[in-house]
C-alpha cells in the first residue's frame, strides 16, 4: 500500500512538471534585445517598447510602484554583472523593466530603498501629489496613434469619436436617416467613444451627437451638406 501511495504522488508531480514544461513559451526577443542594450545606469529610458529603471549598487534592494496600478504592487529591480573574457566583474548595476502600458500617455512612479517610498534620483521629472502630500517621478509616453473612422477588414465600419470623458454620444446619418438615437457609441476609454456598423457601399453623411448637439468627427477631414444646410462629415464605403 505504501509503495502504491510514492507512485501515486511520483506520478503526479511528474505529470505536473511534464504539463509545465509543455506550455509554450512567450516570445522574449524584444525584451531580451532591450535587456541586451542597458549599458549602465541612467534616467528611465524607452527601448523596443520597454521603460528601463537602472539604479547603482549602493544599496540592497530597490523596488518600484506605478500610479496605474494604485502603487499596489511593488516590483523588485534584478542584480546584473558584466564580465570581461577573463571573468572579472567589469560594471554591475540594478534594473528594472516596464512593457509600455498601452492607451496611457504618461506613468507616475515611486521607488522603494531598502523599505523608504521616495521619487527616483536617476530622474528629474517630478510632479507633486497634493491630495496625497508626497512628490511622484513620472515618465512621457510617445503619443499612440489615434483611432480614426474607417472600414474594418471585417466589412463592418469603425466610427470612433474622441471628445471628454463620461458623455453620452450618439450617432446619425443618412443611414439612419438622421436618427441618432439608433445607435448609441461605447465609450472603451476615457474620452474615447466606438461603434462598428454595417454599411453597405456607398457615400454617407453623418454627426455625431451630445444631447441635442451635433458635431463633426474630428478624425475625418471629409465634410459634405445635410439636406437643411448642416456641414456634416462624409465617409465613401466601396
């Protein structure tokens, strides 16, 4: 009975390695070029879509906590070595590397040395937290290229309007034949509002809306005439 109980338990933690060894990997190569390039320590920096933090070794831990995750986390630096062919140590310094959040145009952040929360000294760009009376280093995100009205490969067209936060927009158009309640936009981020729709090919002219207000998508450049002299935006679906 004993000998059947260590196979049983062999075999499942074998099985349980071999399941995990089996999962595929992630592709690595960005993060290992970005990890290849560090030469030493210096300001954050973006690299193949990466933020890197580098700090010297004169302390014995360093970690980091961002705004977008409510500083909830705390994310520790890693040791790295150089070595020269002989094997000495030529220069070693912590780091820490960030994917770029998506939809974010810039990320505050606190270090913590050896347990102290404190800006980076590595970085100048500081802002000062009021509410929370404390000062945040943060980093400028290059802008993302913004979402425009097209037709999707899907046959379905993306309407998108990017206008303040927590609005109710609407769209309407020829077809809709001016009715803008029809369809309502969701809004997938702050200050950003989409729909897909289906139209068939053919040149269409809309608004967008806010209550009784209409207004032209700003992403299209394309404008035309409603029937009682309205300039519109105008989209061609062939």
């Amino acid at each position: 009975m004993k000998k059947i109980f260590i196979f049983t338990v062999f075999l499942i933690l074998f099985s349980h390695a071999f399941a995990k060894e089996a999962l595929p990997k992630p592709d690595t190569y960005e993060y290992d070029l970005t990890l290849n390039n560090i030469s030493g320590v210096k300001p954050p920096y973006i690299d193949n879509n990466y933020i890197v933090f580098t700090y010297p070794v004169s302390v014995n831990s360093i970690g980091v906590a961002f705004d977008f995750e409510d500083f909830r986390q705390i994310h520790y630096f890693k040791l790295r070595k150089n070595y020269s062919y002989e094997g000495d140590v030529t220069s070693s310094y912590y780091f820490y590397i960030l994917e770029a959040p998506k939809k974010l145009n810039r990320i505050c952040y606190r270090l913590i040395i050896e347990g102290i929360w404190t800006v980076d000294p590595q970085n100048q760009n500081t802002v000062y937290n009021e509410k929370e009376n404390y000062s945040l280093s943060y980093i400028d995100l290059p802008p993302a290229e913004i979402e425009i009205t097209e037709k999707l490969d899907s046959g379905l067209t993306h309407f998108v309007c990017h206008t303040k936060a927590g609005q109710k927009i609407r769209l309407g158009g020829t077809f809709t034949n001016w009715d803008s309640w029809i369809y309502e936009m969701k809004e997938t981020v702050p200050g950003k509002y989409e729909i897909d729709i289906p139209l068939h090919p053919g040149t269409y002219y809309y608004s967008y809306y806010n209550g009784i207000t209409a207004f032209l998508d700003e992403t299209n450049p394309l404008h035309g005439y409603s029937s009682d002299g309205r300039v519109v935006s105008c989209i061609t679906i062939n």
